[in-house]
C-alpha cells in the first residue's frame, strides 16, 4: 500500500512541475511578444521610444500583472548596420506559481527605426 502511495505523491509532483514549467515559459513568451510589439510601437516614424516603453507595460499588464511590468527599458542600437529600437524586459521567474527569482527572467525585443525620406 506504501508503494502507491508513493507512486501517487511522485506522479502528483510531476504534473505540478510540468504546469509550473508551463507557467514560466507562458509569461517568457508573454514578456518577449510585448517587448517586440512595444518595440514595433516605437520605431514607427513620429513615435518616441518612451511610447514604445509604455506600449509594453500596458501589453504586460493586461496579460499577467503590473509588477512585470516595472522594470522596461528602450534603446537604440544597430542591428548589421541598420538602426533598430531594442526594449528590454527584466522581470521575475516564476518559481511557485507567480512567485519566484526577481529579476530572474529578461528578454528584449527589436524593430528597425522606420524612416520618411
């Protein structure tokens, strides 16, 4: 009976690990679509990055919540020559449910500066 029970608590364990897992790479790719569209949002021509900034919090925020939101970045950089728009996301890792590494998860998004010639 022992060995059941056994079995039991490990399958248990298992799946709360497979959900955690499912958890953390839900709100990775959370964090990396808002950053890419934040950064699409900023690069078009007569949009400023801080707009770009704030497109993304927004995005985050109606997606997971307002504390993964707090620490977006923007910046300009050059991507083979070309010049892009780069925001940056540090957020927490989910470890126990929502709960978990601040500062533990950073993904960045990229777009190319649109220019009107």
């Amino acid at each position: 009976m022992a060995e059941f029970t056994l079995v039991g608590v490990l399958l248990v364990l298992l799946a709360l690990a497979v959900v955690q897992l499912a958890l953390s790479l839900h709100v990775r790719n959370t964090l990396l679509d808002a950053a890419a569209e934040g950064a699409r949002f900023a690069s078009l021509a007569g949009a400023s990055s801080a707009e770009g900034v704030q497109r993304t919090r927004d995005l985050i925020d109606a997606a997971i919540a307002s504390s993964y939101a707090e620490d977006a970045t923007a910046a300009t950089v050059s991507i083979s020559g070309v010049p892009a728009i780069e925001i940056r996301v540090r957020a927490t890792l989910p470890v126990i449910g929502l709960l978990g590494l601040a500062n533990g998860l950073e993904v960045a998004g990229h777009a190319p500066i649109e220019a009107v010639e």
